[in-house]
C-alpha cells in the first residue's frame, strides 16, 4: 500500500508543519505515506476558475500512478474515523496506491473532482487548506491506530 497526500501550497506556519511532522513520524513504514507538496501557480492576471483548473490539472497529474483517488471537497462524504479505517485496511488488504488530493484556497477544480474515485468531507466547519492536510494526516494515523489496536484511538 501507498498512500500520498497531494496538496497545492508549500508555505504553512511552523506549527502545522510541526504537527503534520508529527504523525508522519509516528505512522508505519508499511504504509508509504508521502505528503507532496506542489507549487501554488502565479495568482496574478488569473481569475479563480484559471487557477483552480491549474492546480487542479497539477493534481490529477501527480496522483496518475494512483489506482484510488480521493479529493477532499466541502460537498464530500462525511466519513467517520472508522470508516476512514476500513478503508484503510481494504487498501492494504489491496496493495492500494491511494492519493488524497487537497486543493488550494479557492478549492478544486470541477474537472479534477470529477476525475476523483471519491469526495470526502473533512468537516462540515469551513477550514483552512493548510488545517486540513493536518487533520487529514491526523486521522489517517488515527485510521490506523484502530487497525493495529493502540490505545491512541480511545472509544
């Protein structure tokens, strides 16, 4: 299994980028999970839609090697922490390459929603794209500490 969260923008505060640290240091090597972190494109002389569909074509080409894609939207499923962890035990039962694909400020493009297997929600609350790669990362490592039975996950 490989799982690789794709995400538009670089700069982040220290602190997410030390929490983000965190659980990446904590999650198995059997997972292979990559944070990628793409370029934001030159804002100016765009509008929203020309940016958004760059990025979004950014996106879709960095997960290509990807046989699951998940793009994380404000309309997507809401998942439970459980869930999350189902599916993260079928994508290892499955050798799965999974990308997760957070967009930039303005959100993702149609065409790269389209293009994704699935839409998740993170919250209903809207968050800030640098908020979300640290809770997605958050609860992938919580996925798995349900998996592997550490009291990390308490019910």
């Amino acid at each position: 299994m490989k799982i690789s969260l794709i995400v538009i923008g670089k700069k982040m505060p220290d602190w997410l980028e030390d929490g983000i640290t965190h659980y990446v240091k904590q999650m198995p090597p059997s997972m292979n999970f990559s944070l990628v972190a793409i370029d934001a494109p030159k804002r100016k002389g765009r509008n929203i839609d020309q940016i958004k569909k760059i990025e979004g074509d950014l996106l879709t080409a960095a997960s290509m090697d990807s046989n699951i894609v998940i793009a994380f939207d404000e309309k997507g499923i809401q998942n439970t922490t459980k869930d999350i962890a189902n599916n993260l035990h079928n994508w290892q039962q499955n050798g799965d390459k999974v990308s997760l694909l957070i967009g930039g400020a303005d959100g993702l493009s149609s065409e790269c929603k389209s293009s994704a297997n699935q839409l998740w929600g993170l919250s209903n609350l809207t968050l800030p794209h640098s908020i979300a790669r640290l809770l997605a990362v958050e609860q992938i490592y919580r996925a798995n500490s349900i998996l592997i039975n550490h009291p990390y996950h308490r019910q």
